[in-house]
C-alpha cells in the first residue's frame, strides 16, 4: 500500500507540475499576442495622422462610362473618418509638388492606361521611398505592359480596384508599415 501512495503521490505532483507549465506557457502566449497587438495599433494610431496624397490625372473612363476622376473614392474615404486627406484631388502632374509626396504618410494614384507622366510620377514616388496604391478602378488590375516595368522593381505598392478595398488598403498599410527607419 505504501508503494501505491507513493506513485499516486508522483503522479499528482508531475500532473501539477505538467498543468502549472501549460497554464504558465498559455499566460505567455496571451502576453505575446497582447504585446504585439499593443505595437500594430500604437503604429496605427501614429500614421493615421500621416496625409494621403492623391493623384489622378484626367482622362480616362470607367466600365460605366463615367470619368476616372476618384471623387466616388474620395467621398468614401472622407466617410471612413481615418484618413488625413487634405490636399484632395491633384489631377494636374505639373501641380505637384515633391514635398507634397515626402510629407505624405501614403500616394494614391487614380491610373487609366492612357496616362502621361507615369514615369515621373513613380520616381518621385521611389525617390520619396513612400507606399503607393495604384487604384485601377477596375477589377483585374489592368496596368500597361510599359506601366507594369516601370513599377515592377519597387517594392512598396499595391494594387487596388474598388473603393471598399482602397480603404481597407490604405488601413493595412498604415497598420504595417514602419515610417521611422530609412527604406531601401
């Protein structure tokens, strides 16, 4: 009898001892996922005061027939109440001014296929080392063979189609992406 006390004895204290480490680990891991939950909204607080330059030059129409002028965006973006948006729409390339892009948080560029300047206008974006959305205004995201070069070695932008997901684009970015360190 004293030999079976002894071994229910051990079992207790190794099944203590194995349930403190689970609970113990289980408390560590909320830790972890606290922590790291309190770094992406404390970097999201910080950049949603960041300006969205927009830039969409004229031209262009819409599978409706409409322009591709992004006033439906802007006034979803404006609803959203996230968004610093105070320079508007700059539908004119020679408007823009190279501080505009560097003091930006995120560029959006309204594109149709037709566009001039795009060149130029991903340099400056490149140069400035800022997140770009490209808003296609149509599912499929069809950029120009010569767009789609252009852009392709850059490594900070994304491509974005409908209004719902230009916000949620502009979101994850400002969530995610760390101002502070010099990019390369």
């Amino acid at each position: 009898m004293d030999t079976i006390n002894r071994i229910t004895n051990s079992l207790n204290i190794l099944d203590f001892i194995k349930a403190l480490i689970t609970f113990m680990a289980f408390i560590f891991g909320l830790f972890i996922i606290f922590y790291r939950s309190i770094i992406v909204f404390w970097r999201l607080g910080k950049n949603l005061g960041k300006k969205v330059f927009i830039f969409c030059p004229t031209g262009g129409k819409r599978d409706d027939g409409t322009d591709k002028d992004m006033e439906r965006e802007l006034s979803v973006l404006k609803s959203s109440g996230y968004f610093n948006l105070a320079k508007g729409i700059v539908t004119d390339f020679n408007n823009i001014v190279p501080e505009d892009i560097e003091s930006a948080g995120i560029v959006v560029l309204g594109y149709h296929k037709e566009m001039c300047h795009f060149e130029d206008f991903i340099q400056m974006v490149k140069q400035a080392n800022k997140p770009l959305i490209i808003y296609t205004f149509e599912l499929g995201y069809p950029l120009s063979e010569e767009h789609r070069k252009i852009i392709c070695n850059y490594k900070w932008y994304a491509l974005s189609s409908m209004p719902l997901r230009l916000v949620s684009d502009l979101f994850s970015i400002m969530s995610s992406y760390q101002y502070e360190s010099k990019r390369s």
